[in-house]
C-alpha cells in the first residue's frame, strides 16, 4: 500500500513563518514536548558534564603500570563528553530553553556517579559504568522522542555512537588490565 504524503503548500509555508518569529527554530511543525525535551536534555548535560570531571580527575589520578595511556585515554574522553554538553547546551538553547550549567545539584541531575578514583582498575570500572549509563540514557532518549524532533534525535545518535565507542575502548583497558 503506498501512502501519499501531502506537502504544505509555499503560500501556507511562508505564512507560517512568518508567524511567531521571535521562537526561531521552533515552528508549527514541531510536534514534541518541548520542556520535556529540554528537561531530558539538561539530564544528559548534568551527566556529559558530571563525566567530563570524572574522566578528567581520574586523567590526573591515574597510578602505575600503563597509566600513562589510560590517563591520555581518560583525557581524550574528557574532552569528548565536554564537546557532548557544548552540542546539548546549543540545541537547549535553541529549542528556548536554559541550559543547567549550575555547580549546585549537577551531580542529582547527572545520570551517571561522579566516582574520584581509586585504583586504575576502579576508574576504567567507573568509566565503563557511566558510558553504560549514558548508552541506555540516551537510547530511551531516542525512542522517546523519535521523529517528533529530528534534530535532537540526530544529534543524541551521534552522541550514542561515541559513548560505545568509549565502553567499548574501556572494556578493552578493563580486559587488558586485568589479564
């Protein structure tokens, strides 16, 4: 069965934005719930930026054998999840939101612990479990808000693709470390 999708007709489109044009991107067409959007995104900004700290704590903590590749590993991802809460923060912005930079309740906000090492074992473990966090955080994302907001949804899958690249690279320091 094929099913004919009718398009806006160019008089409608222009009409419609020209109304509301102080909302920027956000047009008639968008059809999620855009609080609920921006809560879930200032979740994932609190956890991006609750893992940039801990990653780069446990970058300057790092102790013993091998610790200096898994200290330049720990800072890479650092870097990583802080170009995650920079792309979070935009897109909050301009859904019309406030992105929750605030110290105070990051770490009730964030999804994944903020954990200040122990053993290099113990922070590659702590590592691994915030990116599995962070994975099944942002695939319920995703299903949630689907085609409604394309544009968040993108940008969450690419960010999904570089937390399993992350457990992915841990669970193999995990695995070297321990053999």
């Amino acid at each position: 069965m094929n099913t004919i999708t009718v398009l806006t007709d160019v008089a409608t489109l222009r009409a419609n934005a020209r109304e509301n044009i102080d909302q920027g991107a956000i047009t008639p067409s968008y059809t999620a719930d855009r609080e609920e959007v921006i809560k879930l995104l200032n979740e994932a900004l609190a956890t991006e930026l609750t893992c940039a700290l801990r990653y780069r704590c446990h970058h300057f903590m790092a102790r013993g054998i091998n610790s200096r590749s898994i200290a330049a590993e720990f800072l890479a991802h650092s870097n990583e999840e802080l170009a995650h809460a920079d792309q979070i923060a935009a897109r909050i912005v301009q859904l019309g939101g406030d992105p929750g930079f605030s110290p105070d309740g990051l770490t009730a906000r964030s999804h994944a612990e903020y954990t200040d090492g122990g053993t290099l074992a113990d922070m590659i473990r702590d590592n691994l479990i915030a990116e599995r966090i962070a994975i099944d955080s942002y695939r319920e994302m995703i299903q949630y808000i689907g085609d409604k907001d394309s544009t968040t949804t993108l940008m969450l899958k690419g960010i999904l693709s570089v937390e399993e690249e992350h457990a992915d690279e841990l669970a193999d320091l995990l695995q070297d470390h321990a053999g």
